[in-house]
C-alpha cells in the first residue's frame, strides 16, 4: 500500500514538472506587461533589449518617458508660406514672434546666443559657410549649437541664387549643409536665401534636402536710420508690421547685438511669446 502510494505521488510530482516546463504561454506576468510596453516606444528609437525584459515596469515606463523627451519635438506651430508668418496649429498660442538672425556667426552671435539664453528665449541662427572655415569659426558654431539654438542654412557664400548656375545653387546649398553637418552633427532644418531671392531650382533642392524654406515678415537692421541700439529696438518693438505670427529678421551685426535683450523684453511687455523654433512644422519633425 506503501509502496503503491509512493508511486502515485512521484507521477503527480513528475506530470507537475513537465507542465512547468514545456508551456511557452507561462511568461510570467511582469514579463508579459513588459513585452505590451515595448509597442509603446516611439518609432526610431534603440529597441529594449530581450534580457532586459523582466525590469521592473516603473522603471521601464521611465525608459520610454525618457525617449520621448529626447526624441522630436510635437509641432504646434507651422509656417504660412504666403506671408512667412508663423501660425498655430489646433489651439496653441497665436501671439507669437519668431527670432532669426543671419549671416552668422560673424563677430557678434556667440554674444546674441548667450544674451537669448539668459533671457530663456530661442532664435534660429543661419549660417553662411564663409563665417564658419577656420577652425575658431567652427568651435564658435559648436558652442551655438550646444547651447540649444537650431542652426539654419543661409548657402555658402550669400550669392544672389537667381544669377547663379544649378551647379553653383548645388553648392551653395547642399555644400553648405554637408559643411555644417560635419561640425556639427545634424544637417539644418531651415533654409533663408540672400536676399530672400529663390530660384525654382533652390525651392527644389530645399525640398529635397528636408528643409523648411523660410524668409520673413519684417526687419530692419540693415537700414541707416535703424543702426544704433535704440533706434533698432524701438523699431522692432514698435513697428506697425509687428503682429502675431511676425518673423523677426536680424543680423550678427554690432548695433543688434546691442538691441537684442531690448527687442525681446520689448516684445514680451507687448504680450508676445518668443516661439521656439523647435516647435515648429519642419519635414523633419512631421517624417515627410
């Protein structure tokens, strides 16, 4: 009886292992939460590793949490190619200006980018590849881009597109974004032609390149009357063009370097946000 006992309870114990074992639905339940957070990580990123599976699902919503911030940035504003001014999209916040400042980085813009990060505002800085061929030029735009700023393509030598070849738009466009690229990292988002004169060639290969094409709604700073720190501030701040959406032209010029902090406190007394270019609709931020 003993013994026919003893055989009964080695078969149960037995059967018990080898359904343990041989089942591939008995995942355990963190590692199964585990596998349905995976779906959740946005496109693009570092897929989670298979041995990392079994973490802690606190710690994996963090993970994904982190990768999101340091992903793209959602647009909640985009360009009106009809007038160049910047509108929201859905319900963001209309009272807008946009800051630019080109034919950078010449003398002033390391200046103007710490100025605009003190004041815990944005500008995108675009950039002409004869300021950034030696190599204080290139660290000058290094440390621009480290401090947050986007970094705008404005072609390689500032040439009038219209009277330029295709070949010569080619390199002054696309030679341009490889030269930034190299220094920096990324190829520009933004492009500015001189003189905001385009060419059906260069909206192409804008295009083609992933940029925005962008010019602007009003500046001032190239002008006589508007070459000291007050008049150019007073003019920017209290211009009848100033509206919501307004695409602020400025250059890395001496006297604007001067009016900067006015010009954006100015702005801000007026009720105006300083959008962050990051914020707005590119081909890159939208997968087009």
């Amino acid at each position: 009886m003993k013994k026919t006992l003893g055989l009964v309870i080695l078969a149960i114990f037995l059967t018990g292992c080898g359904t343990t074992n041989d089942n591939p639905k008995s995942m355990p339940q963190d590692q199964e939460h585990n596998s349905t957070e995976e779906t959740k990580v946005p496109p693009k990123t570092e897929p989670e590793k298979v041995d990392e599976a079994n973490k802690d699902v606190t710690e994996k919503e963090d993970s994904v949490e982190v990768e999101h911030k340091e992903g793209v940035t959602k647009p909640t504003h985009r360009l009106n190619p009809s007038n160049w001014a910047i509108e929201p999209i859905s319900d963001a916040n209309e009272k807008v200006v946009l800051l630019t400042i080109d034919d950078a980085p010449d003398k002033h813009a390391l200046e103007m980018a710490s100025t605009l990060k003190e004041l815990g505002v944005s500008a995108i800085f675009f950039v002409n590849g004869h300021f950034i061929d030696s190599n204080e030029e290139k660290e000058i735009l290094m440390k621009i881009h480290e401090m947050g700023f986007p970094i705008g393509n404005h072609t390689m030598t500032h040439a009038n597109l219209k009277d330029s070849s295709e070949e010569e738009q080619y390199k002054e466009i696309v030679g341009l974004s490889d030269m930034i690229e190299e220094i920096i990292g990324e190829r520009p988002q933004f492009f500015r032609a001189p003189f905001g004169v385009n060419t059906d060639y260069s909206r192409q290969l804008v295009e083609q390149e992933g940029m925005l094409l962008m010019n602007w709604t009003y500046g001032y700073d190239w002008e006589k009357d508007y070459r000291t720190k007050e008049s150019l501030a007073d003019i920017m701040v209290n211009t009848p063009l100033l509206r919501h959406g307004a695409n602020l032209l400025m250059h890395d010029r001496e006297w604007t370097n001067a009016a900067l902090a006015d010009i954006v406190t100015g702005l801000q007394s007026k009720g105006y946000e300083i959008v962050d270019p990051k914020v707005i609709e590119t081909p890159k931020n939208t997968g087009n």
